[in-house]
C-alpha cells in the first residue's frame, strides 16, 4: 500500500515538511495537498489587500502557479506556508501596481459570499469597510507589517525577511500600525 493510499489521510495528514519536499521533486498530488491545506489563509491574506473576490481568485491562481515553478527555491520545507504567503504578497502588490484605476464593487462581493441576513452582513460590511479605510489610511510599511502578520500569520522574523527591514523595524511598524487601528475602530467595541 502506498502511503497516499492510506486511511488515515495519507498525503493530507503529512507534515508540511515531507509535502513540500515531494512537490518539490515533482510530486503534484503532494502539492496539491499544500494547497488543500493553506488555500483559505492565502485566499483571505489576497482578498485583505486585493479587495474584490474576482481578483483575489485570480492573484491566488497566480500565486500557486508561481510557488510551483519555484518550489525549488525554497530553503525550509517545513517553512512552506510562511514562503507561500511571501509568493501571495509579492504577487497581490504586482496586480495592485498593474490594476487599472477604477471603482470597483467588491461591498457587493462580500454581502454575496457571507451568506448572513441582510442587517448582519450589512453590519459586517461597515465592520469590515471601517478596517478598510483604517489600514487605508496606514503609511505603506505599516499596513503590509500588519496584514503579513495578522492576515498572513506570519513570525516578525518571517515579515522582517520579506519587507527586508530589521525585526526592530517591523515590531515598530506593527505597533504604531495596530495603536492607529485600535483609535479608529474604537467605535466598533
């Protein structure tokens, strides 16, 4: 019996570790397995910076095909998910400097996926608006800190690498980040 084959999951119940490194050397179903895995916190970091569902479908897409071309650049298998948010970032901020400036009408998007009533998910809709413009109104630095960390759950450690900034840096940004939103959410409690 192979081990894919058995009843306890096989490829999905493996550590993150033992996937990459077979999808590494070519293993799609183990692949397929990682992104089985992380689809849904690379689909809400995406969404979180993108802001519609039909261009979040899309930078995803992107993302996964880009993580399988370099999945050979990856150092740490064990440190998939933290890489897969790196490759998700990099590709939500190129589609951002790409997009076309035009309104969109992602409110109407996020009332159609929630599946509330209509006066929670028009509740939930300012929620979420009123976070949108706080981290809008964040300076660049501080807003990707605190979407790779809070969205993205990814280690200081981890941001600081991405963002290629000191870990004294990040812990700085992320706190005048997280201060700036506790003030304009204060409303919301």
């Amino acid at each position: 019996m192979r081990d894919d084959d058995a009843p306890d999951g096989g490829l999905r119940a493996a550590p993150d570790g033992i996937l990459a490194a077979r999808a590494a050397d070519g293993d799609v179903e183990a692949f397929e397995a990682l992104l089985h895995r992380h689809t849904r916190i690379v689909r809400a970091f995406v969404y979180r910076i993108v802001g519609t569902v039909s261009e979040t479908d899309d930078v995803v897409q992107e993302a996964f095909l880009t993580a399988w071309r370099q999945l050979s650049t990856l150092n740490d298998p064990n440190a998939v998910k933290a890489w897969l948010m790196r490759v998700a970032s990099r590709e939500a901020y190129a589609h951002l400097r790409k997009r076309p400036a035009h309104d969109t009408l992602d409110g109407f998007d996020r009332a159609a996926e929630s599946g509330l009533l209509p006066e929670a998910a028009a509740i939930r809709n300012a929620q979420l608006q009123a976070l949108s413009l706080a981290l809008d109104a964040l300076p660049e630095a501080q807003r990707r800190c605190w979407l790779l960390r809070e969205v993205g759950s990814l280690s200081y450690t981890e941001i600081a690498e991405e963002m290629k900034l000191p870990v004294s840096t990040v812990r700085g940004n992320l706190s005048r980040a997280r201060a700036s939103i506790t003030i304009q959410m204060a409303g919301w409690r």
